[in-house]
C-alpha cells in the first residue's frame, strides 16, 4: 500500500527538554492511525509538528513521497481539526465551512458546490444561515470537520475532538467521523488520551508515552498482545505481575480455597464497585502494593479472604508478545 506519511527517527526539544524521543511511523493511504496515551506525554506536539505550527529539531517527514521536514504550516497538504472547533462566531455556518476556500483559485460556482456537499456531509444543510452560538457541541465539531476536508487535503490530523462532549454524543461522533473517512478514504492521526476512541476509531493504534511509541498495532493485537508493561496497564485488562509477565484478566479466577494445581495469590476483597451496570470488585493481594479489579460472582463480599487464581500456562511475557510493524 501507499505510505501517505511516513516520520523517521523525529525528536523535539524544548530547551533542554525532549519532547519527541526517535519516533518513527507510517500511515498508509486511507487509513486512520489513533495516537492514544496519557496526557503530558508529547502527543499534541507530535501533531503540531505534523501539522507544521512546531518544527522537528531533528528527523524527516515526507507525505505522499513527498519530504515535508522543512515546510511550513501553510505548505503541506494538511488539516488539522482542535480539541475546540474554533469556529468564527461572527460568520454563518455556511462562511464558515466555506472559509478555506477563499485561498483558493477556483470558480464561484465550484465554492458554492463544495460548501453545498460538505453541508451535507456534516447533515447540516438546514443550519447554513446560522450562528456557531445556536449549534450543539457535536454540530459545532461536525462544522470544524467538515472546514477541514472541504480542502481535500492528503492529511487530516484530529487533535482530542470529542473530549468535550458527553458520553452518547461522544459515541455518536466516533461512528460519525470514522465513517465519513473511511467513505471519503480519508488518512488520518486521531490524537486522543481516551481508549475506546482510540480503539473505535483507528484501524492501527500508536500507544504513545514520554515521547515515544512503546507499540503499533491493530487494535486486537495492542489489546490482546501488550509487548510492554505499560501498554498492559493503560489498557487495565492484564494484571501485570512484574516488568516482564502478565496475566490477561479473563484468564483469573477466585476462590475461597487453595488449589494445589492453580498458580494462587492470597488476598482480600476490599471493595465491591458497580461499573456501567457491572459488579466489580477489588481485591488487595497480600504482600503487594496493588489492587485487582475484576467481574465479580454475586456471593463474594467485601472483606472475604480469597486466592486469585489461574493455570501456569495463562503467564505470559512482554517479549513474547513483540513484533515489528
């Protein structure tokens, strides 16, 4: 397949910070790659450099084969949608979708037919003549999206656009905005610190962290094979046992008794917590300073001595699970 954007061996400094750490990546064309970690850990920078507002202090970029480390903002083929739409309050709709276009070189009527197609893209025809002030939070993203593509760049990048929303349009808009790429065979970098956009969104998941990807993959292989102890915790579906083992937590069960030919942990249930309609709970293991939380049987309770348990063949390791993308 095409490589759309391909970044090799990048760093960022800030002083005598650095921000970027040797990172190197691809996207092939149509695909959306999701950039997913916690914050403070470079992410928005990234994005920035791709975008061409920040500048790599060393490294190289290329879109579409064509090598784009020196070019500024206004030279690559990019758009960059915020975490805020930043629409302008004073235009309409229609001037503001339409805005891009005023720099470039082509007929009125063509203008007006491309604000007409990505009014209604965003399902928004009906709006045109309205203010950003009269819009909801996920029409105003619809907007701010749909100002991005109607210049048909060879790169979206999506910096947290949904964080400001509530739960059910948050779910909304991630079916929304991956299926209008995908449609449109749109290459994207969807930045956010949130999983299951992350996970929804993105045909490929970067897990990116102090300023560098600790793993690339599918969703399935990121979730289902961590190949180091912090993509296994961010994720929290694996118990990490130590630097280099773990277990996934469909694979631990409790007890009340030792089995001789289980792998046990002692501990105690410390808490019992209701998670999106789901009995959890939380169980203190002896001569560890961490908690386990997972599905909980209706007839255990919080102060119960247990055993955590699991056959020896569940215990894997992070350098089994390692690859190259």
């Amino acid at each position: 397949m095409n490589k759309m954007i391909e970044v090799r061996d990048a760093t960022k400094h800030f002083g005598v910070g650095e921000v970027l750490k040797d990172v190197s990546f691809s996207v092939n064309e149509g695909e959306i790659f999701s950039v997913v970690g916690p914050s403070g850990g470079g992410k928005t920078t990234l994005l920035r450099c791709l975008a061409g507002l920040e500048t790599f202090s060393a490294g190289e970029m290329s879109i579409d084969g064509d090598d784009m480390t020196h070019k500024k903002a206004n030279e690559r083929p990019v758009s960059l949608v915020f975490q805020e739409p930043l629409l302008f309050p004073h235009m309409t709709i229609r001037e503001n979708v339409g805005y891009g276009l005023k720099f470039l070189d082509i007929s009125k009527k063509e203008k007006s037919k491309r604000i007409d197609d990505f009014l209604s893209i965003a399902g928004l025809p009906e709006y045109e003549n309205r203010y950003p002030r009269e819009l909801s939070g996920g029409q105003k993203q619809r907007v701010a999206l749909a100002r991005g593509l109607i210049l048909s760049p060879k790169l979206l990048l999506l910096d947290e656009p949904f964080s400001s929303l509530d739960r059910k349009l948050r779910e909304e808009m991630r079916r929304w905005v991956r299926r209008l790429l995908k449609e449109k065979n749109i290459t994207a970098v969807f930045v956010t610190h949130d999983q299951d956009d992350a996970m929804q969104v993105g045909d490929v998941i970067g897990v990116f962290r102090e300023g560098t990807f600790e793993q690339i993959g599918s969703p399935e292989k990121v979730y289902e094979n961590p190949q180091t102890s912090e993509v296994a915790r961010f994720f929290g579906d694996a118990w990490v046992i130590d630097e280099m083992r773990f277990i996934p937590k469909r694979n631990l069960s409790i007890e009340r008794i030792e089995i001789e030919e289980k792998v046990q942990w002692r501990g105690v249930i410390e808490g019992v917590r209701f998670v999106k309609g789901y009995r959890f709970m939380e169980v203190l293991l002896d001569d560890e300073e961490e908690h386990i939380m997972f599905p909980a049987p209706e007839d255990f309770h919080t102060g119960e001595n247990v055993y955590v348990s699991t056959d020896a063949s569940n215990i894997r390791t992070f350098q089994q699970n390692r690859e190259k993308r």
